[in-house]
C-alpha cells in the first residue's frame, strides 16, 4: 500500500513558516534558512512505499547537516537519489562533494553526516531506497556516496523525464506499478553511472578536491573570514594541491572571488529579488565594504550591482 501526503506552509502564519517546516518536513535533519525567514514558503509530495520513498519538494533555500546524533536517533541506512530540477546546490559527504546545477543527480547515504545547501529557490525529486536494494542493483554505496551525476547525457537526461513523470503519477499508481516504477528508476540508473570517466587517477583526484572545494566554498561564501588557508586546512591538502586544482581559475582566492559574485549576480538578476536590497545580497556573498563590492561586481559584469539590477528587470 502506498502512503501519500502532501506537505505545506501555505497556511502557516507568515514569519512561522520555517519553523513550521523544520520540525516536520526537515525532522531528521539541522537546517537553516538561507533567505529572508518572513517570505519562506515550502511544498513536499511524500509518498512511501515497500519499495522506496520519493519526495519532490519545492522551497525557499535552506541548509540542512545529517550528523552522528541524527543517525544515532532514526537508526535509518537510505541511500538517496536526488535530482535538481530548479535551482542550484551544494553538498559535501565525507571525501567527496561538489556544486549542482539543474539537471544534475546527486547520491547521499544516510547513514554517515552530510551537508547540503541550497542558496535559493529550488524544486528536487528524490528518491531513497534501502541500502541493500541500491547495493544489488547499483553497486558500493561508499563508491556512489556524495557523488555527482551531471546532467545533460542521453541517458542522464532519460532518467530525469521519467523521474519527473514518475513523481507526477505515484499518487494514482497502485503497490505493484509502483514496484515497476523504482526498479525502472534503478535500471535507468545502472546504466547512468556504469560509464567509467576516462581520466587517469591524478587527474580525477584532481578532478574530486575541485569539486569538493568548490562545495565547502559555497557553503561559506557568506563569510567574509573565508580564506584559500580555511579550505586547505578543512580538506587536509597542500597549497599547491589546491592551487593546482583551481589553475584554471587563476589559483583558489580568484576562485572565491568569483564565486562571490557569481552568488551576487544569480541574486541581483532573481526575479523580485526576493525582498533583499542590494546590501542584503552584498551581505550573503561575505562582502562587507560596499565600495569594495561595487568595484569588484563592476569589474567583473561591466556594471554596477545596482545597475546591473536595474538591467536585468527590464
């Protein structure tokens, strides 16, 4: 029998909305919001069945962290599937971690802590299955763990319209079609993650510490503390590792820089902005000078922030 709830903040009392969602829909989980807490508003499809469990949400950006005390408490050994259809994150798990992008699939175990963010207004389907279901079908659960599957591949693009489909029509589906449908998702998914990357092993450590890196910085991007030494000190490499990973990108502190603006544009061009002014946004992205700001955004865009915003409504 399938168990199927829709979850909402629609009528909760404005500025209670967050707290609302993170006692329910967020339980399991240490979250926080990343926007303004009196303008959150959140919608989940839950729908549970022997064979798994999918969620398709769609909220404000929050930040959630699994740790020990979460595990020891619900005792549960998921491994989850997500895919971004809207949005942007980012999600760290032990060694591995990385930014995605809408279209991209994102692996996390639930028995081990995990960080994941969304800076702003996201929609995600996800799937959990019992370990030892993924484990038969997909392989390592440790090989897969905080991994990422980058859309835009035939058979990665295949999986994210049947995954959509699939949560579209799971409500009406009866325990048998259902059963269909998550073995379908499993098979889909075999055939997204068997292809091996290619790269010799330097490049794809390589490859893994930016992805990582890229990950924790923007977790901490609003921090105007944060330092290229912060992120070799936390992922325990070398300076020129790090440097190395981020050649492309003129070294790790141009690479900070331009995420925080990067993180300013996306919210500068938002449409409605969300209610933040430009010194809110310039807040979020760690900058606390606001001549430094505009030079650096100028710099960077051709216009600045308050111009560029102006631009972008039009």
């Amino acid at each position: 029998m399938i168990f199927a709830q829709r979850q909402t903040t629609r009528d909760v009392e404005p500025g209670r909305s967050f707290d609302y969602w993170r006692s329910t829909a967020l339980a399991r989980v240490d979250a926080s919001n990343t926007e303004d807490v009196r303008s959150f508003a959140a919608e989940r499809l839950l729908a549970v069945s022997s064979h798994g469990m999918l969620m398709h949400t769609r909220s404000s950006g929050v930040q959630v962290e699994r740790n020990d005390r979460h595990i020891r408490a619900d005792n549960v050994d998921d491994v989850c599937v997500s895919l971004l259809v809207a949005g942007r994150a980012h999600h760290e798990q032990g060694a591995c971690g990385g930014v995605l992008e809408s279209g991209d699939l994102g692996f996390t175990a639930l028995d081990r802590p995990f960080v994941s963010g969304l800076p702003g207004a996201y929609e995600e389907i996800r799937l959990s299955f019992p370990r030892a279901v993924f484990v038969s079908h997909i392989g390592s659960v440790g090989s897969r763990a905080g991994r990422m599957v980058r859309g835009g591949g035939p058979l990665s693009d295949l999986l994210a319209s049947y995954l959509t489909s699939f949560a579209g029509s799971i409500e009406r589906m009866s325990e048998a079609e259902t059963a269909h449908g998550f073995g379908a998702v499993l098979h889909l998914l075999r055939g997204v993650v068997d292809p091996e990357t290619g790269l010799p092993d330097d490049a794809a450590s390589t490859v893994g510490l930016r992805s990582l890196a890229g990950a924790y910085i923007e977790r901490r991007l609003h921090d105007p503390g944060l330092t290229p030494d912060e992120v070799r000190v936390t992922l325990k490499v070398s300076r020129t590792r790090l440097y190395e990973a981020f050649l492309a990108d003129g070294g790790i502190a141009a690479a900070i820089r331009d995420a925080r603006l990067d993180r300013a544009r996306r919210r500068l061009s938002a449409p409605g902005g969300h209610g933040r002014t430009i010194t809110d946004i310039m807040l979020s992205c760690g900058y606390r000078d606001p001549s430094l700001f505009s030079r650096a955004f100028k710099s960077r865009f051709g216009l600045p922030p308050r111009d560029y915003r102006e631009t972008a409504r039009l």
